[in-house]
C-alpha cells in the first residue's frame, strides 16, 4: 500500500501526529502574515520619529506590504504547478522571516519600505498554501473543522494585531512588532520541511507574462487609488485618474487576453469560473471582506477621536469580538457534515446584521458595554460565515485547481476589505460635511435652545470662544451621524448578499479524500 493511501486512513498510527503537526506548523505561518496585516499600524508614530519621515511617507511602511502581496498572490498557484507546494511554502516562509528581521534592522524609511515590500511579497503565498494543504491533509468529513482552524488564523489575526502591536511598542519598542516573527517563522518552517511530503510541480502551466503584467498593473492600479484617493481628494487630482485609467486598461487587457487564451497556457484558470460553488464563494468572501474590515477600520478611531478612549482602552473593548469569532468557529467547524451549509450561512449573516444593527443604533453617549456585546456578537456572525463558506467554495473544487482557487479566494477577499475600507472612510468624511452643513441649518439666534442661560453662556455667539466651542459640538455630532450611516450601509449590504445563498450546493457526503502531504514518522 502507498505512504499516501495509508496515511488517508483513519487511525493509522502516527497518521494524527503528523496531520496535527503540520497544522500546527501552517497555522503557524498564517499567523504572522495576517497578525503584519495590522499590526505595524500603531508603531506607524513612533516609526516616523525614529526613521525622520513625514506623516505622508510613514504610510508608505502599510501601502508597500498591501500593494506587494495583493500583485504577488495571483502568482500562488503557476508557482506550485511549477517548483511545487512544500518548495514554495519553504520560500515563503524563510523569505517572510527574513524580510521581518530586515525591518526591524531597518535605520531609514527606504530600507523598511524596501523589507515591506518583500515582506509581502513572500508573505502572499502563505495564507492560500495553508488553506489548500488544511483541504489536502483531511478528508471531506474534516474538512470543516479544518477551516474553522484556519478562519481563526486568518480573522483573528487582524483583530489581534493592533493589541499585540501597541504592548510591544510600548513595552519594548516599534522593533520588536517585526522581530517577533523570526522565532514563530523558524517554528513554522522546521514544521513545513519536517512534516510535508515533498511533490514535485506539474509544469503544466505556462507563465502568461502578458496576463500576469497586466493583472498585476490593475491589482497594483487599484491598491493605490484606494489608498491615495481619500488623501488626494478621489478624481480632483490627476494621480487618482492616472491610476483609474491605468485600472480600466488593465482589466480590459487582462479579460480579452484571458477569453482567447486556452487554459493551459493562461496566467488565469477561466475553468475556476465555471465551478458554481466557487464563483458564488468568491461573491460572499468579497462582501464579507467588505464588511468585516470596513467595520474593523471604523470602530478603533469612532472609539479614540470620538469618545476620546486611549489606545488600551480601544484594544480591550474591540479584542472580545476575535473571542466572539473563535468561539463560533469551533462550534461551526463540528457542524459542518450535519447541517445544511447554507442555513448555517443564513445564520451567520443573520447574526452579523444583527451586531450592525445594534452598531447602527450608537450615540455619543455610550458605555463599554454597549461597544463589546456587539462586537461579540458581530464574531460569532462572522465564525459562522466564513467556516462553512469556505467550505462549501472548495467541496466540488478540483484538488489539482485547490492552489490557484485558494490564492484568487485570498485575493478577493483583500480586494473587499481594501474598497471596504476605502469607501467607509470616504463616506465617513462626506457625509460628516453633509450632516454638518443640515445641522448648521438649525443654529440661529431665534433658536429656542439659546433661551436657556446655561447653553447660552457656553454656546455664546457673541464671541469666538462660544462660536468655536459651538462648532465643535456639531462637528461631533455631525460625525457620529456619519458614522451611523456607514453602520447603516454595511448592514444593507450584509442583508443584499443573502438571497445569493440560494445558488450554493450543498456538498455531497463523500469519505476521505486522498492525502498526499502527511509524512512518514
């Protein structure tokens, strides 16, 4: 019998060791990618002072990773077709580490922008390679408490990393935010060589050079507009129409070379776009991207330049909603198998417009209570989401088309949370001008609110002190009605997404699936 055949059956000897500790050791290596999705964010002041960087450039230290890894993800699955999955989760990962200790040695803005940049370039592998082994090493009727492990690693880490992010910062120094990955990444890639069965690549893909340029120039088009475009004032600026033009062209290149290229020699598989579960999986991931991100980027500054919480404050009342997420993600994961997928989904977007719903019902008279139950409760929504969507994406995926499929799936996921965010905080700025201006609109001196001698005397317009501190006062409240639109808008569009349910399948119940990369003890 086969090393791979036996270790497909259940309750071999040793078979569970190796399948454990090569979920350990990916697990491991997510972690440190998404945890450097955020958090380096809190270090961005102490890194300006220290590097002697404007405002403006310091940001570059977050668009350089974001940028690199969006282009470099799509490059997933040729590069296992052709050097092979071990070989590039290697590389990844000592490239990941290598990249992090350099920023942290880091003595001028050019030399961490310059690490960032292969920071996430290494760093854009790992979170689709440890999504495509956790499918490999198990078999169907596992596979959901697979990605219930993997979506803690993945939604966790971000919620986590602006906390683990400031203690470091504060207790040791902006450094140790990247020197903190060299032991965890030389964990995971003992792990990786020990544990992993070695398969050599396929080469059954051609590199598409014009494909993945111009795939790369929209994916980088896009990363910039929405990063620069708030700054910039959106299309009032000529970069931000440069990058529009260069996204349109881009794509438009990118589909008519795609549709006349076969699909063996195409940088994209078009045959991933004919698997219904799969093009429907990438839809909801989008929206929950969207969604969750978004609502992550509004919360810490409503929370600081808002309700004037500290920095440690902010991380323990938002820290709870990763609890949230876990404790429904181990619950969801035993699930999956007995209960239809798709109700479990309904749930979760159920619960999650819930949690916004409460969310969209905030004033500026708020408690910590009523900041961390709906956190919470927007967890569990969305541990119950993305278990069983991942799930369901991948169940009727060809395994041989698991290590694009996943890389696309991660890609679209950043692309939701990148326009998410972008379009929160553009709204976010918009709609405080707009509800400041209605506002204003009210205050005249026939007001019967300046009656009262106690609003008159601090509100007196009079003088400047009172026009000044009278302004102020509508300014934030201009802004939390801005900030419950946005509220607003995520749960409509949470809402939107769940008639789509209606086109996934639900797995058929199948045994186990044959494993390739769990090693011999």
């Amino acid at each position: 019998m086969s090393n791979s055949a036996t270790a497909s059956i259940p309750g071999q000897q040793g078979t569970g060791i190796n399948r454990r500790m090569i979920t350990i050791s990916i697990m491991l290596a997510t972690i440190i990618q998404t945890l450097d999705s955020t958090i380096a964010n809190v270090a961005l002041p102490h890194m300006q002072g220290s590097l002697s960087a404007s405002q403006d450039q310091i940001t570059w230290v977050l668009t350089s990773y974001i940028v690199a890894a969006a282009i470099a993800t799509p490059l997933t699955g040729w590069l296992c077709d052709r050097f092979g999955q071990k070989n590039v989760f290697l590389v990844s990962v000592a490239g990941f580490t290598f990249a992090s200790a350099l920023c942290g040695l880091a003595g001028s803005l050019g030399q961490i922008v310059a690490a960032r940049l292969l920071q996430g370039v290494f760093g854009a592998a790992l979170v689709p390679l440890s999504q495509a082994v956790l499918l490999d090493i198990n078999p169907r009727e596992k596979q959901g408490s697979a990605m219930a492990l993997w979506g803690m690693g993945v939604m966790v880490g971000p919620i986590l990393g602006p906390t683990l992010g400031g203690w470091l910062t504060d207790n040791y120094d902006w450094r140790w935010v990247f020197f903190i990955n060299v032991p965890v990444g030389a964990m995971a890639f003992y792990g990786i060589w020990k544990y992993i069965r070695h398969l050599p690549g396929k080469r059954s893909m051609g590199f598409d050079v014009f494909g993945f340029a111009t795939l790369s120039l929209a994916i980088g088009a896009l990363q910039m507009l929405l990063d620069r475009g708030e700054q910039n004032d959106w299309f009032a600026s000529m970069e931000t129409w440069v990058e529009a033009i260069v996204l349109a062209m881009s794509v438009v290149y990118f589909v008519i070379h795609t549709v006349f290229t076969p699909a063996e020699k195409s940088f994209f598989d078009y045959r991933l776009l004919k698997n219904r579960n799969y093009v429907t999986g990438l839809l909801f991931i989008f929206v929950v991207g969207l969604v969750l991100f978004a609502t992550r980027a509004l919360t810490p500054t409503f929370l600081q330049n808002l309700m004037q919480y500290p920095a440690a404050t902010t991380g323990l009342v938002t820290a709870p909603s990763g609890i949230g997420t876990m404790i429904s993600m181990v619950i969801v994961g035993r699930l999956i198998g007995r209960v239809n997928v798709r109700l479990l989904l309904l749930i979760g977007f159920l619960v999650t417009a819930f949690s916004l719903w409460q969310m969209s019902g905030y004033t500026l008279m708020l408690s910590e209570h009523h900041i961390v139950w709906p956190g919470v409760i927007q967890g569990i929504g969305m541990g119950l989401v993305f278990v069983p969507l991942s799930t369901s994406t991948f169940s009727t995926l060809a395994s041989d088309m698991r290590a694009q499929g996943t890389a696309i799936y991660s890609l679209i996921r950043n692309i939701g949370s990148s326009i998410g965010i972008s379009l929160v905080q553009t709204l976010l700025v918009r709609n405080t001008q707009v509800a400041h201006a209605s506002l204003v609109e009210q205050i005249t001196h026939v007001n019967p609110g300046f009656s009262n001698p106690a609003i008159a005397s601090v509100y007196n317009l009079g003088n400047q002190a009172g026009i000044a501190a009278l302004n102020g006062e509508i300014t934030r409240q201009a802004t939390m009605i801005a900030y419950v639109d946005d509220f607003w808008l995520m749960l409509i569009l949470t809402l939107l997404v769940i008639p789509l349910l209606l086109l996934i399948r639900t797995p058929a119940k199948g045994g186990p699936t044959k494993v390739d990369h769990v090693a011999m003890d």
